[in-house]
C-alpha cells in the first residue's frame, strides 16, 4: 500500500490555482482545477515513485509555498480567500516546477505519463491523464493562465534539469 500523497497533491495543485487561477466561472474552475491535479499528480508520483518515497515525504512534510510564492509575487497576507495558510506547507517545490512543465508543454506532459508506466502507483489507480496530455479548447481557455509557458517559465525553470535527469532514468530503466 502506497504512503497517501494527496495531501501534497491537494496543497500544490491548489496553489498552481492560486498562482494561475482560472478565466471563467465555475466549470473554468473545474477545468482548471482537474488539469493542475492531473499535472501534479504526474509530477508527485515521478518524484515519489515508491511507497518509500512517499512515506518519507508523508513524516517530513513537503517543504511549504515560500519560494514560490517570492518567484511568482503572492503575498499570501494580502488575500482573504489564501490568508489560512496552512495549507501551503505541504506545497512541494519541486512537484509545482515540474508540474508547470508539463502544462506548459503537452509533449513533456506525455513523455512524463509515459515514464509513468509501469511504477507503483499506476499499478494502484488507472488514469488516462487526458486533460494534461490532450488538453481540448475548453481546457485550453479555462487554463489560459495556467498553460502560459512565459508565466509558468519562473517556476518550471527551478527543477526542469531534475525532471529531465528523471524522465532519461526512467527512459533507461524502461530499455533494460
């Protein structure tokens, strides 16, 4: 049985909304929403891709939105609806770079899916990740900020060299 990641999914997918909230009302919201969970989802379980992994991450928290938050300009005091913070303790730093990513770039989206196959946690869920690597018109315009590779480049920049070493490893490891 896996270590739960949902806490850091759940806190990293939604400060990607916070950062890059949606265009539209509700089902923009839900729209968005589904693409940075899909997203960080990809990106968590490439980062924690054993029970271990996840387990460790579990006890000794994700490391919190701080430098985020400088890279992108929040100030988290200033927003009612983000003034419990809580939650953006278990923000992972890296997990948001790499999500940004790969919804900036589909293509690196599947290549990540891809690296996925195989590891224990899709052999626990099935999910076609379609949202993140076939994003439609619908999810394209509700996600227009969140998709927008010139505001997601300071964030996608911080660990693009660690997702790509791991995306080369699992590609290595698949060939073997």
């Amino acid at each position: 049985m896996l270590a739960d990641l949902t806490p850091l999914i759940a806190a990293t997918a939604r400060w990607l909304m916070t950062a890059f909230p949606p265009d539209g009302g509700v089902i923009a919201s839900a729209l968005c929403e589904a693409q940075a969970r899909q997203a960080v989802t990809v990106a968590a379980w490439l980062r924690y891709p054993t029970a271990l992994d996840a387990g460790l991450v579990a006890m000794t928290g994700a490391g919190g939105s701080s430098r985020l938050d400088w890279i992108t300009g929040a100030d988290p005091a200033q927003d009612p609806e983000t003034a419990e913070t809580a939650w953006r303790t278990w923000v992972d730093e890296v997990v948001a770079s790499w999500a940004a990513d790969f919804l900036a770039d589909p293509d690196l989206a599947c290549r990540a899916v891809d690296a996925l196959a195989g590891g224990e946690h899709t052999a626990a869920a099935r999910v076609d990740f379609r949202r993140l690597r076939t994003p439609d018109e619908g999810d394209r315009r509700a996600g227009a900020l969140l998709r927008h590779p010139d505001l997601l480049a300071p964030v996608a920049e911080l660990h693009r060299a660690q997702l790509l070493a791991r995306l080369d490893e699992c590609g290595r490891a698949a060939l073997n």
